[in-house]
C-alpha cells in the first residue's frame, strides 16, 4: 500500500471521529471536505493519465511512428453498437425471410456481420496489435 492511499484512510478516520465528537448536526460538512479531498486526489490521478499519454504519443511520432495511436472507443459504444445491431437484427432477418427466403436471411446477416466488422475496424480493434506490454503499477503512483 502506497503513502497516498494512507493519507486517505488517516483522512478517513479523522473525519469519522471528528463525527463523532461534533455531532450529525456537522456531518454534511464533514463528508464534503473529505469528497473534496478524495476529488483532488482523482483529479490528480487523471492530470497524470493525461500527460502520461500525451507523453507516449509524442514519444511514438518522434521515433518515426505513422501516426500517434488512437485510443481504443470506450467499451459503452461497442457495446451499445452491438446491442442496436441485434436488435435490428430481427426485423431486417424477418423481412429478409419474406421477400426472398433462406436468401434473403442469408443476405440480410452479411450486412449486419459486415457493418459490425466495419465499425469494429473502424474503433481499430480488427487490425491493431495487441499491446505488448500491461501495465503493472498503479495508477495512483506517480
């Protein structure tokens, strides 16, 4: 455990005990300090994760790199491209069946694997390496 994350639990405990000798008359104004302080450490945290990254890709263009690389879409986009997929998925298999059979569903299907594997390619996640290395540290460390 790092000396941050201590500083957090001292500030923990003296905000509990801090409760309980002043009352819960001032427990609003207790827990408000102490968000503003865990807020401060996040906002900390991501400053580092910014420059950190920022960092890397002037580090990739330098050495010659085509481009910096693009962080990957965010899992929510994937994900909710996914699921209105499959929901269109269904009407577009039912009219597929209708107005040309086996076919049709067949047809209808390449499209909807096509525009996943497009838009898959396009967040980059079809044609870019794995990363080699993972990180190991923490985050909260500098």
């Amino acid at each position: 455990m790092d000396a941050p994350d201590t500083e957090l639990k001292k500030e923990l405990k003296a905000t509990l005990q801090a409760r309980s000798e002043l009352g819960a008359e001032y427990e609003s104004a207790l827990v408000e300090s102490f968000l503003e302080k865990v807020e401060q450490r996040l906002d900390g945290t991501l400053d580092r994760r910014v420059r950190r990254h920022l960092a890397e890709q002037q580090i990739s263009v330098a050495r010659g790199a085509r481009t910096p690389q693009l962080p990957l879409g965010n899992f929510g986009e994937r994900f909710g491209f996914g699921i209105i997929s499959m929901i269109l998925a269904i009407p577009l298999s039912a009219i597929g069946v209708a107005n040309a059979g086996i076919e049709g569903l067949v047809v209808a299907w390449l499209g909807i694997v096509g525009v996943n594997i497009v838009q898959a390619a396009h967040s980059g996640r079809v044609f870019r390496r794995r990363e080699n290395e993972r990180r190991t540290t923490s985050d909260w460390e500098d």
